[in-house]
C-alpha cells in the first residue's frame, strides 16, 4: 500500500482553477504529481455522468475546483457545481465508495499556492482512503 | 466611401509606429483591429522591448514572456501590422493626417524569408561578444537570435563585431545569409505616428559610490532580473560573478540615478517602477533560494500601483526586508568579493555585509530619443524624454504626431500598455475618415472538410527550453505519443511557439495529411490562440487542437519527480489525444454591431472616453448620476505641471455637450442590460423616466470619491479639512496670509487595514497645496507627516521644489500615527519624528487629511449589472492586470478611470482614451464572429423542461415557438451550465460535449502503461 | 405531469442481481421534466449499476437508451432490437412506463427505476408539488381552482377543519391550509357564497376507488 | 324531541349544561372508565367518548358508551370521518343506536399523522358536514346516505358537531358553524377556549348571525395543569390559542395545579354570563377527577340528574 498512487482528476474552471494552477507552475511551487487536470469553462459544466464514469474507470478520486462562491466567472456556475457534487456524493455513498473521494474546492485564479495545497491535500486523503473500492472489488 | 472623406486633406488610414515594445504593441494591435494598416519599425532585431528582458512581472509573480509571447506572436500574424526590424524614422514631412515618414532600414544580413531559425549559423560562428540583453553576463555569437522567444525567430548579423570568415553562410543550408546586404529608404504614407521607442537603464557605473563596474558582485537590476530568468544567462539561478557562488545575503539599493539632481549624472525624477521591481526581484530570489537573505535599501517606498502595497506586505511577509535609509557607500572586501554596505538611518550610520548588491538603476530616455525628436520634428522635456501634455499624455508638441510608454516618462508596463491604446484612440480620432481604407483583410486556405475522415493526429511536444526538458523526459513523451492510437507522429520542439516551430507545424501538418493536432507545452490560457491560428493556416478547423499543459502544470511543479512529472506528461498527451479525436469542427458566424457606446460616468476619463469615440464617427450615449458632469474633476482647481484643471473641464464638457454624436443623460442610472457584445440593451432611469438604448459596447468610468473620515477630529474641529476641502479653500485663496502653521497628513485610512492599499494622488496633491501655500503666504510653516511620499516619475520635482521651499517632511509609522487634539487657539498635532528622534507638538490652523480615495457607491450594484467583477476594496477587476487593464472578462465591457484603481487628471484620460481605442476594436466592426464553444440544443431531444432556461446564470436560454429550448450563440458566454443541468442530455456545450470530457477520463486510464512510468 | 423519484440505486441492483446485461430505458417525457428519470439519469444509473458490480467483481454491462414517451406503445416498440440483447429492463418511465414495456416485452424482466410519485408541477426550480388527486370529478370550479382533495390532508370538501391555523394545515407548519387558500382566492373574487353552500359527499366511483379506469374516445378510434 | 337524550333535555329546557369528556384506554379493559364514570356521575348531563383521539388506538367509542351507560352516565359518542367509509359509518350508527347510544359528535378527526400509524391510509370518503348531514339524513328522512329508505327503526340521534373559533380563518368560522347547523346540527360544542376575547368576538358574530337561536352552543374549558403544558398548547397544538397572560398567570403561581383550576372556574363563570352559551364542555383528559371540582366550586351542582338512576 506504501507506493500506492492514486490516480485523481481534477476538473478544473478555466478562470480561477486552472489559471490558479498555472500561477502555481510560475511560481514554481512543488505539489503532489498524481493530480490530472481536466480544464472546463466553468465548474458549471461538470458533469454527473462524466464524474461517475471516472469513478468507474478507476479514479481513485475525482475533485471539481471553480472559482470562490461569490466569485464566479459565470457568476452561480460554482454553486451549481457545488451542488451536482454533493448529488453525485449521495450516489457514491449508496455505492459503497466513500463521498469524501469526491471534493468540491473553491479557489481565485491568483491562488496558485492555494491550488498547490488542495492537490497536496487531496492527494493525502486519498491515499489514506487507500485505492479505489471500484479498483479493488468488496471481495478484498 | 474615401472619395467623400474630402478631397482637400484626404487622410491616409495607415499609421506608423515606432517602437516594438508594450506599448508600441498594443497601439499597432488596436489600431490594425480597428481598420487601420499599421507599419511596426523597431531598431532591435525583435518584438519585445523592455519586457522581454523581464523575468516575472508584479505585483501577479507572471512569468513576462509568456504574457508577452502570444501578444508578439499575434502582432507579427496579425496581417495589418507590417513589421519592419532593423529600422528607425529618419524623417517625418507633411501634415497630420498625411504624413511621408522616411525609414531607414538597417539589414540583418540575413534575409528573413530564408531563414529557419535553426541556429546552426551561431553554433560555427567564432566570435564572442558581451550579450547586452543579457546585461554583458553572458555572450553571444555575431550572428545571433536576441533571445530564444524572439518574433520574428530570424538570426541576425552584428556587423561591427563580424570578421566576415563566412563560416556562417556555408553552414545555411537555407541560403539566408547574404553578407551584401544594403541599407534602404523606405518612404511609408501613413496618416498619424506613434512613438513608442521605450527608454533606457541608468549606466550605474557612471556614479562611483556603489561600485558597479569595479566590484564584480555589484549588478544592476536589470542583470538580476536576467540571471532570475530561465532563460538568462544564468538559467535562473542567481550567481555571484565573481565566484559563481549562490549569494546568501543581498542587498537591493534604490534610487541608484534617480532622485538625485544634484549628482550631475542623476535625475531629478523618480524612475516610477524600481521599488515595485526590486521587492518583487528579491521575492523571486528568495522562492528560487529560499535561504537567501534580502534587504532593500530605500527612501521611500513607492509602491503605489493597484495592488502593490498587497504585494509588498507579502514580500514582508515572506521574510524580505526593507530599510528605510540614505546608502552612503559600498565597499569591497577584495579577498571574499563580498560588499560592505554603510547607510545612514536616523541620523546614525549602520553598516552591514552583503554577498552581493544590486542596483536599482533608474529609467532614462532611450538613447534614440534625441535624434528621434528631430526626425519626427517633436520637443523633448526637461529630462530628455517627449514632451506631452499633463492632462493628454499621448500628445506631443506635433499634431499628429503621439508618443506612448517609456518615452513619456517612467512608468510601468499597465501604463504603458494604456498609453499605447491611449495613443491608437488619439491616432483614429484624427483619421477616423480614412478608417479602413487600407487594411487588409486575413484571407486562410479553404478549411479541409474532414467530419468524417478517420482522426489522424499529430503530436508536437515542446522542451520549451530547458523549462520541460529539464524535468520531463521529452523524447520519452514523444515516443509514447506517437505509439498513440490514431497519432499519425509525434515531433519535438525546443520552443513550439516559435515562428519556425509554427511554421514547421504547418508543413507537417501537409506532408503527413493531419486532421487532428494536439501541443504538449504550456497553458491553453496563453498559447491556444497562437497554435489556433496555425491549425487555420493549414486549412484546418481551429478547434481540430488540444493543448496539453505540461509545463506550467507538471514540469515546473514536479521538479523533484522527474520520472513521475514525465508519467504525468503522457498521461496529459494522451488524455489531449482522446479528446482530439472526439472533437468536432466549430464554426464561427457574424452577427451585426450596434456601432455605438454606453458611457456609463462623465468624469474626466467618461468625457474622454465619449469624445474619443465620438470624434472616431461612433454615437455615444453618456450617462451620469449627478446632474452635472464633470465628477472629481469638479473639485480639483490647482495647477498641474502647468496645466489648469478648471480650464480642463470646462472644455471638455463644452465639447461633449456640443459633440453632434454624443447624447447626455444626467442624473441617470443604468437600470438593465441584456444582450450581448455588440448589441447591447439597456434601460436608464432618467429622472421618471425611463430610457431604453441599444448599443455595442459599455465603458464603466465611475470614478472614485473621498472616504468618509472618522478619526482626527475631522467634523467636529472645522479647522481639519479633507485634501479636496484644502483645494477649493486654495483655489479660492481666502484668509490664507493670515495662517501660521499649516499640517497635512498622509495616507489618512488608506495603507492600513482594510483598505491595504496606496490612494496614489494624495502625496502628489499634498505637495502641490504646500508649494500653493508657500506661494500665496512664504511665511507658513508647513509640515507634511507621510509614511512614504510618493511622488513618482516627473512629479518628484514638486516634492523637491516642496522641500526647497522650506516644507517640512516629518516621517510617521502606522503604529504611531499623529495626536490631534482641539484647542482654543489652534489644532495640536502631536507626532514622533525619527529624525530627531523626538516627539513634537505642532499648533495648527489648518490640518488637512490626506482622505483615502474610494471607489463610487454603488459600483457593486452596476457591476453586477455588467457582470465585472470587483476587487476586495471594491474597485473594478481588470481582465489582466499587466496587458489588460482596460478589458474586463465579461466581452464589450470596458473600464477606464479611478473605478479601475485611484489615478490622476492625466492617468485618468490617457485610460478614458485607452478604453476608446479598446472599444473601437469592436464598434468599427460590422459584424462579430459568435458560435465556437457555446452551448447547443439538440432540438430532437429537448423535453421543454426549462431547466436551462432557470439554471443559466445569464438568463440566455428560452422556450421557443417550436416547443424546444433556443441558446442564442452570440449571447452564450459558454459556461456550460445548462449542458450539464439538461436531464435529458438535450445540450451539449461544444468542444467540452461529455464524450469529449469522457474520453479524456477514458484516455487517462487506458494509459496505465504511462501512469506507471 | 407525472412526478417521480429515483429508487435507491442498491434497490434497483438488487433487482438485476442475477443479470449481465440490462437495457435502462430513460423516457423523455414527464420524468425527464421532473429531473427523475431524463437520459441524463438513465447514464447515471446505468453508471452507478456498472460500478457497484464492477466492485463485486460481477461486472454488468448496460446499454442506455432513452424513448419519447415510455407511455405510448409506439415508442416502445422502437426499442425492440435493444431489448432482445438483454436479461433485463429498467424502465426510468413512471409505473406507466414500466408497464407499458412489461407488457410489451412479455419475455422480459421490467423493473422499476423510479417511484412514481405524483401528478403535480414544478413550483420552483428543484421542488416539485402535487396538484391533482386524479378523482374523476374535478371541483375546481368550486374552489378557486384549488384542489381539495390533493392538496387538503384529509380531503374535505367542507374546509377548512379546526387544524386549519395563519393560513397553514396542521400536519405541517410548511404546507398551506388548501382551505385558506380556497377562502382567501374566493373572498377575493367575492365569492364567498360558495364556501357556504354545502357540499356533498363526492362519487369516489369516478377516482380509482371505482377499478381501473378508461378513458374512451370513440371518435379517436381506428 | 329528535332523540330524547338526556342531553337534548337538558339544553332545550334552557337548563346551563355540563359535559366532560373521557378518553378511551389503549388497552382491553373498561375498568378505568367505569371508574371515571362514577367519580362524574352526578355532576355533568353527559360524557364525550372520543374516537381514537389524535389519531391513537384506543377502544372504540361506541364500546366505551356502553360501558358509560351502563355505570349510569350519559354517554356522547363521536365519530371522526378519518377511519371509516360511509358504509362502516352507518354500519356503526345504527349499532350504537341499538346499544342505547343517543348522542353523537361529528368530526373530521386528527390527521393520522399526529397518531401511533402516521403510515395508515386515512379514508375521509366524507367530511364532517357530509356526516352530519348523514346523519341527520338517517333521523329526519329516514333515509340511508345513498338515498335507500330505511323502512323501520331508524337511528334518532341528537346531532353534535364542533367549531373552533381559534382556527383560521377567523371570520370564515361563524360561516362554517351556519353551514354545519344547516347541515343538521343540534349541539355544538368548542374547542377549549383560553382566549376569552376571541372568543366572544366569535360570539358576537354568532348572535348577529342568529345562530345561537338555531342551535346549542356548548363552551369548550380545559383545566390547565401546569405552565408547561400551557405552553405546549399554545407552541404545538394546532387551532388552540392561549393568551400569554394565562402563560404567566400560571408560571408565577405556587401551586400551578389549583391555578389552573382556578382559571378554568374563572372561565366556566365568565362563559355562563355570555349570551348564547348554552352550557360548558369541560375537557380534562386523564385529568377527570377534577371535574367535579370545577363544577361545586363554579356553582353548577345539584343541577344534573343521572340519565339511568
């Protein structure tokens, strides 16, 4: 279990998220490898369906990051997204796949440091939570 | 249509701009998307300026070539700016409007349309010289590219220094290089001119006490600023020179040649942007050797810029320290090389040891400046820089003739980028007639129609540099892309944006028949627009590309973790490549311009704004909520730098109210908007009426007001009065022979907390009311208690003539702020003084606070009308804070004036001009392009169940006629919020469809092999 | 419309236990509207099936597909090809869908996604409401065109009862008195007079009480 | 005489009556009841059997008025609509009819919900005023609900119904008392009445509308026990209001058992002087023994005769 690395996908708004994690690149700050971005206009667009199907393809964790609630590009995008989150954390649970494999972070477009510790974070508690049960099968 | 502009001074619609930097940049794009033919000349080999030299940019820590690599990029494609290197304006005949500018155009020897860039000419070249850009730290061949990013990518030859062995043109298999090459004489027809040429670094070596030139481990700010990047001669690690050790202690030193008239190779002025460059140089320093100790030694810390005392509290912060002191000499200990700094801080001298110093080197005029003058037949001022006006900065003492950045005066690089929109405005203001009769319009090959051919994908990973290749394993990434499905091949770059690099995309993209691409670089944020212009190049639909971030979002964040940075790069690649083969072509379509402007304040940077608009032939609409115009402007009455703000507004609203394409509601307020850019719809509140208007675009121009005081004694002493209060009583000039004693305070609750931020006018005001006061009674005795004053650029003269004039400046710390109380006679003032180290006791008549200028009430509430969103002191967030000050997300929204940050008369109009130009980029339009990545109903699927239409955060979506929910793409902003509410999948957002998003989660873990890497 | 809510998804696992391959059969019609049972569900349940089994290491295979109108044989006809490559159907139709499918596919398992709830609307976005009792003999015109009979807990035609307190219903603090709303939506259309006439005990023989119903046009007929 | 009850004797000789009410256990035994039957004997005109009251099994109200009648009190039986069809409904009228009841009280009945099965389907086929008219329908027009003649011994019940004039809303209360006196009422009894201000200003409009004359209005009382369950009524019962200084009256006192019985008495000689009461209901469940109190202390005794001596 020591060299277990998650596999985690973070989808990412373009204007606070992922611009968030560009700063981080320019700023050079150091953060945990196992996160894969996938960029969206708008943690709005997330999608249950696509979420889920992360999930069951092997996502050890899936996280959704937009931009601070109040702050959003797309003014509500974020609650919206907030709230399919929380939807799609019921439907995990009534699965057996703990909700907390699935994040919803806030973050403005400046804060790279913040993006490095949401990733770093993230990624800790998965690998506390260990590999996917989807991975690993509940005969395990 | 140009035979009706007039026959007696037909104006010619091209412009001429000298200068490739920001500035020059910027007025050349606004204008060539306009409808103007722009001609570029810069004496350098490339686009870029100043800023290319830069590493980082504050107060955001951006890396400055990547913002200024696409804005190169862009210039160089963009087909109504003609490029010329290599060339200077030799002579400028004839008239505003019609003007012959004589080029001179120096050769490069290598003929640009040979060459590939490839380097190979430099790699057998002989001779080594010192490498200026790179501060002489490094050296370059003869025949040299100036720095790896340069645009246009051409090798070029420095004839002075070439021995002509012709190793060179052997080695160029292109046949680029022609040693023959001749100067020519161009004589370009344009119809305005803007100088834009930059300006020059201090030579810090011509001032003994610092030791530059003989101490090797003292350097100038600009050689640090090049070790810093990664792409300097150093690769961004910070040496001594002498030993190339790391220097644990480092000492910035200010106002190296600036504020210092009286050396005779100082300057009077203040260089603007060296405190803000030097705090933010050794934050830099210290995240790339976090042991480094950094001490900036300063006189005042000017960092009064949006933002900027956030960002020098965080320097704090992070363990940067500042001392505030006069330096009086550096010295060497020759057996270490280390430096030996002694300074003078209250009153007593402290010395302490540095392992390296560097010198914050002030601005001078560019070198060119002299014979640019005579050529374009313009004054230069004082300092040697162009001569403008106060209040209209972009102006010159030629008409027709306007200057930006700089050349102006010192400044930094969002002021300079507005001086070079600014400049463009003032430019079509006067050939408004001629606008579009010589552009030219971008015509692409025919787009291959590919829907249903099987995805042959292409795949470039770029080194960029050593910035990928230094952490990631790019062959590696290279090999596994192209073992891809569907990936035809995979090719490496060092730097894929590089104009070669693109254009070699291109021919691949021909030899090998590809319909889909995908970049492995840097962010999408930057770069997309650039590899989507080659894909249209190549006859290929723009969105047939994906991006994967492997720089910004893996190399420079995995640094420790070669290997598993690598996995991540192919994980990233193929992840682009799943995607790239779902992605579809998008269409682009025009939709009609409303071609006029809702100007929504008539404060000076509003009137502005509208008269520039309106003299550009586009109907404004002008909205104030006071029923008068003039905002601020009202309330000021002393003299600028020679120029009477009373005068001031009284033109300009004489000129807005006469203007025939200008409408005024006062006492007015915006309501209601909807639609979108270029066809807006909005309703006004005039009075009880209601007003309903359409148009294209909006410019916010709110303004700023004073601050509420509530602390010393302000509304219950009449004799403390506000800094506004001070000007109308001097303006007024009633009973002030008879004052004795006169106190202003600075920064009152402004730089502290809750409002942690620089009000910027209110040293500059202070010190012109004292010299006012001086004026009118020499007799007053006049203190100034500041905590730093900051009176930048050319304004620092007054707070020298203020000090001459026996003004009295008394330094005061925030945790020790002045006493006042009330007495019969006079207003006590009690404050420390360092200087003397002693408390004083001051009894004044008059004490004026130096109020905090705040942004207007009620922007939150019209902000949320134009969706822009606003900072935590509440004023208007710009799109990008160094290249976009006047944009804001929300498309056809434009911000000018104190809303964006608190700004001077001058600063103020060259922004409302600014936004004009940024403005006209849309109104000279007929028609927009809308569609590409915007939601779409599937009709066939659509339950009617309004989901969308409730969700949708612009209330975009409706129930159309047809039963079927209707998203008009030109109002879509592209969110994707409906696509992913529609609980029948009715709605697909495009390029982000859920297949696409799917099959990027797919492509991640069919990739196990690259994960496990 | 029709007004349903998911089942559990381990409630529809356990019904297609013994499958390998289901079909799940999304209806665009009323459940789509009420965000219950729209193709959007259909690929989130048929993904929440896929991973449940996935992680007992049984992995089912799903095909989605979603039909205009569960409630029309027609449509469900047009699914034939898809149903035959199953063991089983889970219809996100309301009862009538599944029925509709079951009886349509007589060989093949039909099983319920959803619970059909109710006939009602959409007050606001995310909150839906009954509004119709499906009695047979609608009194609406007696009412201010409010329903007593869904929307009073006891169904009263002589409202409102004692439990009746500021305009709400005993039962809970959150719902509206049906018979303050009639009161005040008469007084207000100074109709009063019809709150007093008696009203009499209703034929419940034209509401399901009465068997399954018809509805018959003969008109319509082919 | 419509049924000849002992209550309906009573009310039309103009006489002030008194009524008590009794819940039925959640248990098999009657004993309980005929003890209270004997501590009340002699000082009420008869006795409420409530029906599964809040909706929580009980012993059925028409058993519990057997028993009542046969320890010699008068019994009221009600019958709420939310347990039975109109087929159960008169199944049961005529069989209480034949056990000797003469008393019934129409209600619609709590809401299943506040009961021990919140998950019962209720019935409500027909609501109070459907069942008073059914009733009266079964007396006056010998007539079963459906129209069918019944052609001998029919039910002759004296017909009680109830109103709250602490409901909403409040105007619409006089209106619905006219509609079930219209529908058949001869009695009707309130719901316990703490806010004497409303409820003569419910009076009121009843006297305007003449009702009073139309029919016998018996007042609602509840002997408080403590400022506890005062408050409980006032936050949590539904279509009851209690009037704060009531709250305090009984918070500030010593002894809050005897407060509350000295409010009630209060109240009971309060109701007496306004013009249409025509008797008290005095509602202490489980509290029963302290009704004879209530009556000696409020001047009302002597006055009731036991209907079977």
């Amino acid at each position: 279990m020591g060299d277990f690395k998650p596999q985690i996908i973070a989808f990412c708004c373009y204007y606070c998220a992922y611009a968030a994690a560009d700063v981080a690149g320019s700023l050079r700050l150091q953060y945990a490898p196992e996160v894969r971005v996938i960029e969206i206009p708008c943690s709005g667009r997330v999608d249950p369906v696509v979420i889920l199907k992360a999930f069951e393809e092997g996502a050890d964790g899936v996280y959704v990051a937009g931009c601070l609630e109040g702050d959003c590009h797309f003014l509500k995008g974020n609650i919206r997204a907030r709230k399919r989150v929380e939807y799609i954390q019921k439907i995990l649970s009534e699965l057996g796949i703990e909700p907390e494999r699935l994040a919803m972070y806030n973050l403005s477009g400046a804060q790279g440091d913040r993006f490095a510790e949401i990733a770093d974070e993230f990624t800790a508690r998965i690998k506390k939570l260990g590999p996917s049960p989807v991975k690993v099968g509940d005969s395990l | 249509m140009s035979e009706h502009a007039g026959v007696k001074t037909k104006a010619v619609g091209a412009v001429l701009v000298v200068g490739g930097g920001i500035a020059g940049m910027q007025a050349a794009s606004d204008l060539a998307e306009s409808g103007f033919l722009v001609y570029m000349i810069t004496f350098d080999d490339s686009l870029g300026g100043r800023m290319a030299k830069l590493d980082k940019t504050f107060p955001t820590n951006e890396c400055s070539m990547c913002l200024l690599g696409p804005k190169m990029t862009g210039s160089l494609n963009q087909v109504n700016i003609k490029l010329l290197t290599r060339a200077k304006l030799s002579n400028l005949l004839g008239q505003p409007g019609r003007f012959t500018a004589v080029v001179e155009r120096y050769p490069r020897y290598v003929d640009e349309s040979r060459c590939t860039g490839c380097g190979q000419c430099a790699e057998v070249c002989p001779v080594k010289v010192a490498d200026e850009f790179n501060g002489g730290l490094s050296q370059r061949r003869a025949i040299y590219k100036q720095f790896p990013q340069a645009v246009p990518n051409k090798f070029a030859i420095d004839k002075e220094n070439c021995i002509g062995c012709m190793k060179c043109v052997k080695v160029c298999t292109a046949k680029a290089i022609d040693h023959r090459q001749q100067p020519e004489i161009l004589e370009l027809s344009v119809g305005a001119v803007i100088l834009a040429p930059g300006f020059d670094s201090f030579d810090a070596s011509l001032l003994g006490e610092y030791g530059m030139g003989y101490y090797p481990n003292v350097v100038s700010n600009i050689q640090f600023e090049r070790m810093l990047s990664s792409t300097g001669p150093t690769g961004g690690r910070i040496y001594r020179p002498s030993d190339r050790k790391i220097p644990r202690r480092v000492a910035f030193i200010q106002c190296v040649g600036s504020r210092d008239y009286r050396n005779k190779y100082g300057a009077e002025y203040c260089s603007a942007v060296c405190c803000m460059a030097s705090v933010k140089e050794a934050v830099i320093a210290k995240e790339h050797h976090p042991e480094m100790e950094v001490t900036i030694f300063y006189l005042d810390m000017r960092a009064h810029g949006k933002n900027f005392d956030r960002y020098v509290n965080r320097a704090l912060a992070q363990g940067i320290k500042l001392q505030r002191c006069l330096i009086s000499s550096v010295k060497e200990d020759p057996a270490t090389g280390n430096l030996n700094v002694s300074y003078c801080e209250q009153g007593e001298v402290y010395t302490a040891d540095f392992d390296m110093v560097v010198l914050g080197a002030g601005v001078r005029p560019p070198g060119s400046a002299g014979q640019l003058a005579r050529s374009a037949g313009i004054e230069l001022n004082r300092y040697g820089f162009a001569r403008t006006g106060e209040f209209n900065p972009v102006e010159t003492t030629r008409p027709g003739v306007f200057a930006a950045g700089g050349f102006i005066g010192p400044r930094d690089i969002p002021e300079t980028v507005v001086n070079g929109s600014a400049a463009a405005a003032a430019a079509a203001e006067l050939l408004s007639a001629a606008r579009g009769s010589m552009e030219q319009v971008v015509r692409y090959p025919r787009e291959k129609d590919l829907q249903n051919r099987q995805p042959r994908v292409g795949v470039f990973v770029c080194c960029c540099g050593s910035n990928i290749a230094g952490v990631v394993d790019v062959p590696a990434v290279v090999k596994y892309a192209s073992s891809l499905p569907a990936v035809v091949n995979a090719w490496q770059f060092t730097y894929s944006c590089a104009q070669e690099s693109l254009q070699r995309v291109k021919e691949i993209i021909e030899q090998y028949q590809l319909n889909r691409v995908v970049v492995a670089a840097c962010s999408v944020r930057t770069h997309l627009p650039l590899f989507r212009e080659t894909l249209k190049q190549a006859g290929l639909n723009q969105y047939y590309l994906e991006m994967a971030n492997i720089r910004d979002q893996c190399s420079w964040v995995h640094r420790d973790y070669p290997r598993r940075a690598t996995a991540k790069a192919k994980d990233l690649v193929a992840m682009a490549v799943g995607k790239v083969c779902r992605n579809q072509p998008l269409h682009l379509e025009p939709v009609p311009v409303e071609q006029k402007a809702l100007v929504v304040g008539a404060g000076i940077a509003g009137m502005t704004a509208s008269l520039s608009l309106a003299d550009q032939g586009y109907g404004v609409y002008l909205v104030e909520r006071r029923p008068y115009l003039g905002g601020l402007l009202n309330r000021l009455y002393l003299p600028q730098r020679g120029e009477n703000p009373r005068d001031l507004l009284r033109q300009k609203i004489e000129a807005v109210i006469n203007h025939p394409n200008i409408t005024v509601y006062k006492e007015a307020e915006l309501t209601h908007l909807s639609g979108r850019i270029g066809s807006f719809h909005s309703t006004l509140q005039v009075g009880e009426k209601t007003v309903h208007l359409h148009h294209g675009v909006v410019i916010t121009a709110t303004g700023n007001c004073e601050a509420p005081v509530r602390g010393y004694l302000y509304g219950k002493d009449n004799r403390v009065i506000t800094r506004l209060e001070m000007e109308k009583y001097l303006g007024e000039n009633k009973n002030i022979d008879r004052l004795n004693t006169v106190v202003f305070i600075q920064c009152v609750e402004s730089r502290q907390q809750g409002r942690e931020y620089c009000s910027r006018t209110c040293c500059v005001q202070t010190v012109r009311q004292a010299l006012a006061l001086k004026e009118l009674n020499p007799g007053v005795n006049v203190y100034v208690l500041y905590r730093d004053v900051r009176t930048y650029g050319f304004m620092e003269r007054d707070y020298r003539l203020a000090r001459e004039k026996g003004v009295i400046f008394i330094n005061y710390d925030l945790d020790k702020p002045p006493v006042l109380r009330s007495g019969s006679e006079a207003v006590d003032v009690d404050v420390y003084d360092p200087a003397c180290r002693e408390e004083l006791q001051l009894a004044a008549e008059l004490v004026v606070l130096a109020t905090a200028a705040v942004p207007s009430e009620g922007v939150e509430k019209l902000a949320g009308l134009l969706k822009i969103p606003v900072n935590e002191d509440g004023f208007l967030v710009e799109t990008h804070a160094k290249l976009a000050p006047l944009d804001v997300p929300a498309p056809g929204v434009f911000i000018c004036g104190a809303a964006h940050s608190p700004q001077s008369i001058g600063e103020a109009m060259a922004q409302g001009r600014g936004a004009a130009a940024r403005a006209a980029t849309i109104l000279s339009k007929a028609h927009l392009l809308a569609g590409g990545a915007v939601a779409r109903v599937l009709p066939e699927k659509c339950a009617a169940c309004l989901t969308c239409v409730r969700v949708c955060p612009y209330g975009v979506p409706r129930i159309g006629t047809d039963n079927v929910a209707e998203i008009s793409a030109v109002q879509c902003q592209g969110c994707g919020t409906c696509a992913g509410a529609c609980p029948n999948r009715a709605i697909t957002l495009e390029h982000y469809r859920s297949e696409q998003l799917t099959e990027k989660v797919r492509a991640l873990f069919n990739g196990e092999v690259a994960s496990s890497g | 419309m029709i007004v349903a809510q998911p089942k559990p998804v381990k409630e529809v696992a356990d019904y297609i236990k013994e499958c390998a391959k289901v079909l799940v059969v999304g209806c665009s019609g009323c459940t789509s509207v009420c965000l219950a049972g729209g193709e959007t569900e259909a690929e989130i349940l048929a993904t929440a099936l896929r991973i449940l089994r996935k992680k007992q290491g049984r992995p089912l295979e799903t095909l989605v597909t979603t039909i205009t109108r569960q409630c029309d044989p027609e449509f469900v006809a047009g699914i034939a090809e898809k149903v035959s490559q199953v063991d089983a159907v889970v219809s996100l139709g309301c009862g009538v869908g599944v029925q509709f499918l079951a009886e349509h596919y007589p060989d093949k398992w039909v099983l319920p996604a959803l619970n059909t709830v109710f006939a009602g609307g959409t007050v606001q976005a995310g909150l839906w409401e009954e509004r119709c009792g499906l009695c047979g003999d609608c009194v609406l015109h007696l009412t201010g065109g409010i329903c007593p009979i869904t929307r009073c807990a006891k169904s009263i035609q002589n409202g409102p009862c004692g439990g009746s307190q500021n305009g709400k219903c005993e039962i809970n603090p959150d719902t509206p008195c049906a018979w303050h709303l009639i009161y005040e939506k008469l007084s207000a259309l100074g109709r009063l007079d019809l709150m007093l006439e008696y009203r009499p005990a209703k034929d419940w023989s034209k509401e399901r009480s009465g068997g399954p119903r018809l509805v018959q046009r003969k008109d319509a007929e082919l | 005489m419509k049924s000849g009850s002992n209550l309906e004797k009573v009310l039309s000789q103009g006489r002030f009556a008194v009524t008590a009410e009794i819940g039925p256990p959640k248990h098999a035994s009657a004993e309980g009841i005929i003890n209270t039957a004997k501590i009340l004997k002699g000082y009420v005109d008869a006795v409420n059997i409530t029906d599964n009251q809040t909706a929580i099994v009980r012993l059925s109200s028409i058993a519990a008025g057997v028993h009542l009648y046969n320890a010699g009190v008068e019994p009221v039986i009600q019958v709420t609509c939310r347990d039975r069809n109109r087929i159960a409904m008169q199944s049961d009228l005529l069989g209480a009819y034949s056990l000797g009841m003469r008393n019934v009280l129409c209600l619609s009945g709590d809401h299943q919900k506040f009961g021990n099965h919140p998950q019962a389907k209720n019935v409500y086929d027909i609501d109070s005023i459907q069942l008073i008219n059914m009733v009266r329908g079964m007396r006056d027009d010998k007539k079963f609900q459906c129209g069918e003649e019944i052609k001998q011994h029919e039910p002759r019940y004296f017909i009680g119904a109830v109103a709250n004039p602490f409901a909403d809303p409040f105007e619409y209360r006089v209106m619905r008392l006219e509609k079930k006196i219209n529908a058949g009422a001869d009695f009707i009894q309130t719901q316990s009445i703490f806010d004497m201000q409303r409820f003569e200003k419910f009076m009121d409009m009843v006297r305007r509308r003449g009702l009073h004359k139309k029919v016998h209005i018996i007042a609602g009382v509840t002997p408080l026990k403590s400022a506890r369950a005062a408050k409980f009524i006032q936050q949590r019962v539904a279509g009851m209001l209690v009037p704060d200084e009531i709250i305090e009256r009984m918070e500030k006192a010593e002894d809050q058992k005897a407060e509350g019985i000295k409010i009630c008495i209060e109240q009971v000689q309060h109701l007496k002087t306004i013009e249409g009461v025509a008797g008290i209901h005095i509602m202490a469940i489980n509290w029963e023994d302290v009704v004879p109190e209530i009556v000696e202390k409020a001047g009302l005794v002597g006055q009731h005769v036991p209907v079977i001596s």
